[in-house]
C-alpha cells in the first residue's frame, strides 16, 4: 500500500501531515508497493491519477484544480472530506466525513501551556508573494512557517490561544486540537471551494476574513486571479515603493483579524466526524490488511 501525498518545491504542513498521522492511525500498513495507491490528507482528488492502482479514498478531498476524476471499479471510495466533494464526485452523502486531519482530536492531542495570544499560517503561496513574517511580527503576532516540521507545528498551535489561519490545514488542525481560529481566504481564489468544503462537514457556518495584500504582488494576483510568479522580475526595481504602501495595509489587516470572533465546531460535530473516520479506517485495515 503506498500512501500518496502532494509534494511541491518545497514541503507544507497540510500535505506533510500525511506522513506524520496516517502510519500512526495504520500502524505497519503502508510500503513502496503501487498496486495499492492510499489518498488521505488533501485536495488530492484529481483527474490524472495513474489508471493501474486501486486508489483508496480516506477523507480526501476534490479542490477544483482539475476536472473531477472518473470513479470506475478501480477507485475505493471510503469517506471523503465534505459535502461539496461529494456531490462533485456523484457520490453519496453517506460518503462524506470530514478532513482526515481531523483524526488530530485523537491522535495530536497535548495538555501544554499557553505562549502565544495569536498566531498566523499563511497559504504556503503567500510566503512567496508577500512578507506575512515581517507583517506578522509588526503586528504582535506569532508566525507560523508551514514549510517547518510537522510535530513543531502541532506543538505551536497548541500553545496558541487563537490561530488566524490563510493555510486550510492550519484552521482544521486547529479545531481538530480544539484551539479556536479564524478563516482568512487565500488571494488566489481557486483555493476558495475546498474551505467550504471541509468547514461544511462539521456544520460550521465559515465567516471568512479578508487580509490586505502585503506585496505588489499579492494585489496583482487578488485582482487578476492570476498567479504571476514571475511577477517580481517583470515589475523590477519599482515594486519596493508600491510595496511600503501595501506593507502597513496588510499589518493593519492582521491586527483587525485579531478582533474576529473565532470559530470552532461543536464537540459533537467533531466527535461524529472522527467516528466516522474511526469507523472507516477499521474497515480499510480489515479489507487491506495483507495488501
């Protein structure tokens, strides 16, 4: 059974999760063998998976990125991420549990100190177009860098009173480790659907913060939808003065998100979420346990 995660240039937490959670809710069940291809954590539902394997869906989720892969004889679908994943993939609402994330309640849990009044995790985009660490500490907030190590991470969050959260993962782990948070949607708004998604799954009524561009770029993206990359380049020397402009916004911004009322689910939507789960795993190891 091979577990597939996402992996880009460089790593983030959401995806990152995959490897430090899934072998501890199936111990001794994954190795390098593709027959067998395990989704979990992600938007990780696309349309160009490879045909061969038997793929294993466990609280995965369709973002959008793709067209909606073909469910044929060869996908196993046991719970996805939500409501809107589901009706996108014809399946039945029965199907829908939550993010697989939110196991986290189970499995991430510590009893530690508080350190930190706020905290923020940008989308691991906006660490490139924008200067969220620099903003963050003008504003009084701590910074957390999605691409550091996972078990760092679930510590800080823990030590968090409220988490103000652009990456996804950081808002599902936080209310899996029961810390309240606040949604910021990312700039790029092809991110938008999978919030919904997941948030739905736990009832939750999502009441989004918009943050103020930090960059040049940021803004440019906001108002194109385009993603730019090689934006900075094409601007040149001019972007530092629009910069300084969009600098103090975005600081301003993130002191007023610090004033949202932060959201969390109930204690009995989360623990329906993870029974359902529960229950789907136990039944993925008893149909795989020799595969």
């Amino acid at each position: 059974m091979k577990l597939y995660l996402y992996r880009g240039a460089e790593p983030n937490f959401g995806d990152e999760l995959n490897s430090w959670l899934l072998p501890r809710v199936f111990p001794n069940f994954f190795s390098d063998d593709e027959q067998n291809l395990f989704l979990g954590i992600g938007s990780i539902l696309f349309d160009h998976h490879p045909t061969d394997p038997t793929k294993i869906v466990f609280g995965s989720g369709y973002g959008g990125y793709t067209k909606p892969p073909v469910l044929d004889e060869k996908w196993k679908v046991y719970c996805v991420r939500g409501p809107r994943t589901a009706a996108c993939l014809n399946l039945d609402s029965s199907k829908v549990a939550a993010d697989t994330a939110v196991l986290l309640n189970t499995y991430g849990r510590k009893s530690v100190p508080k350190r930190f009044k706020f905290s923020f995790m940008p989308h691991w985009e906006s660490l490139h177009r924008g200067r969220w660490s620099e903003a963050s500490e003008a504003a009084g907030v701590h910074f957390l860098d999605p691409r550091r190590d996972v078990e760092e991470i679930l510590l800080e969050i823990q030590q968090s009173e409220v988490v103000i959260a652009e990456a996804m993962h950081g808002a599902i782990v936080s209310d899996a480790l029961r810390v309240p948070w606040v949604p910021i949607l990312p700039f790029h708004k092809s991110h938008h659907f999978k919030w919904f998604d997941w948030a739905e799954a736990l009832n939750i009524q999502l009441r989004p913060v918009q943050l103020s561009p930090s960059s040049t770029h940021e803004a440019w993206v906001q108002k194109t939808g385009r993603g730019g990359n090689r934006f900075r380049q094409m601007l040149g020397p001019a972007i530092w003065l629009s910069d300084r402009y969009y600098f103090a916004n975005a600081v301003k911004s993130l002191v007023n998100a610090t004033l949202a009322q932060p959201s969390l689910s109930s204690d009995a939507a989360m623990a329906t979420a993870v029974e359902k789960l529960s229950s789907a795993s136990e039944v993925i190891k008893r149909d795989y346990s020799q595969a």
